[in-house]
C-alpha cells in the first residue's frame, strides 16, 4: 500500500497514538487532517505541523460527526484514508460504582470507542469507494482479545472493533475491493489515557512505526509489540492468556 501522496484523517489525532500517526503520515508527504475535542491540542499540533488540517469534533455527539463528514466532503473530497483512533477508557467496579454514573458513563464510552468509528467509517466510505486505492485503520486493543477486569466497557467495545474490522474487511474484499481494511491492535501504550496503569509500556511513535510498516506491506491485521505475543500464548495457551491480562 502506497503512503505517500493521500489525503488522511486520523481521528483522536492531537495526542497520543493518534498525534504520533499524524507526524508519520506528515512526514511523508500526506495531506493530513486530524480532529480532536480539544482545540487546545489541535492548535499544538497546528503550530508544530504547519500544513496540518484540524476540525474540532466530539465524536460523542452524532451532530459533531455529521458536521466532520461535511466538512471532509466539501474540502477533502480525494480522502483515501481513515484511521479511526480516537478511544477512551474508564477503570471502575461495577459493584462500587454509583448505578446512575455508570448508565451514563456507559453510553459515552460505547459511543467514542465504537459507535462513533462504525457511523464515521459509514458515512466516509462514499468517498473511499471513488479512490484507486483507499483504507481504513480501525485501532484496536490486545485487550479485545482477552479482556481485565477493570474496564469491561473499554474490553467489550474494543472486541466489537475487532470483530467488525473483520467482518466489514470480508464485506469490502468481496464488493469494494479497492477498500483495504486493517485493524491495529495494541499492547499497553505510554499515553494520558495509561497514566499510572502498568509497567513495560511501548511509545507512541513505536506503535505508529510498526503501524506504518504493516501497512505498507499491507499486513490486515497488525499485532504491535507484546501483543504479537498474547496472540500466540491465547492461541496455545487461553487459560495463561486470560491471566497475564485480568488484572492488568
């Protein structure tokens, strides 16, 4: 897959993950566009990438991501690529959270972590279809694979990235096939989001290089760091899997 010359969108893309993208892609000469909740953070990235395009955008809200599609549409009608990254992760137990906190908390993080990527993913496709060569990057978690104990929305709505990654990459090989479609699935990375959680973390810009790397081998399913490594021991060995991740 070509990774030069195209028009980008990397959602979540003023930080973290999603920032360290935004650089690899601008490095090698991509239009990029990134969208982010916080203006604060997009004007960073915009004064540190001068040719970077940002669109605020809460992707919580259906009204923000029907505005991010026009916007797309009217100006960036050549996207050919679409990394839906953005994600959140709240840590709580369910019998000590407040019933009403959690109903809430519920919907917001099933909506930023999947249903946001799904109906962004389904209102992009249009322009996706009418390019030579187009892909979305769907990021995922290893935590899809065997969930912890202490975020079972966060595991639930990244095994729901997974499943679709799948099902939708099936969906295109056979309808659209100049439709590529990859999934990226993470170890634990050194992020906000990670703060204060776990040890043996890997960097953002060593998730963006071997991201990169796979897609320009076009290498479906991209398993970055230790997560090479649960694949194989939950292949093997799912009861020693589904203990290394529980209490992570």
């Amino acid at each position: 897959m070509k990774l030069s010359g195209r028009t980008v969108l990397v959602t979540g893309g003023s930080a973290g993950v999603g920032l360290a993208l935004a650089r690899e892609f601008y490095q090698k000469n991509n239009r990029v566009i990134i969208c982010s909740r916080s203006l604060e953070k997009l004007d960073y990235a915009k004064a540190e990438m001068r040719e970077i395009e940002t669109i605020q955008c809460d992707l919580a809200k259906d009204d923000d991501i029907r505005n991010l599609v026009n916007v797309i549409n009217t100006n960036f009608s050549d996207l050919s690529l679409l990394v839906n990254n953005a994600g959140v992760q709240l840590n709580y137990q369910f019998t000590e959270v407040k019933p009403e906190q959690a109903f809430r908390d519920i919907d917001w993080e099933t909506q930023v972590n999947f249903n946001s990527m799904v109906k962004l993913t389904t209102l992009c496709l249009p322009l996706l279809r009418k390019q030579t060569e187009s892909a979305i990057v769907n990021v995922s978690s290893g935590l899809a694979l065997t969930p912890k104990s202490s975020a079972p929305i966060y595991c639930a709505t990244k095994a729901a990235v997974h499943i679709f990654s799948q099902s939708l990459r099936y969906q295109m090989e056979n309808n659209a096939p100049n439709v590529a479609v990859f999934e990226a699935i993470l170890p634990l990375v050194d992020t906000d989001m990670t703060r204060g959680r776990g040890k043996g973390k890997i960097s953002p810009k060593q998730v963006a290089d071997q991201i990169l790397n796979a897609l320009s081998k076009n290498n479906y399913e991209i398993n970055v760091g230790k997560v090479k490594l649960l694949v194989w021991i939950n292949r093997f060995a799912p009861w020693l899997a589904k203990r290394i991740l529980r209490g992570s």
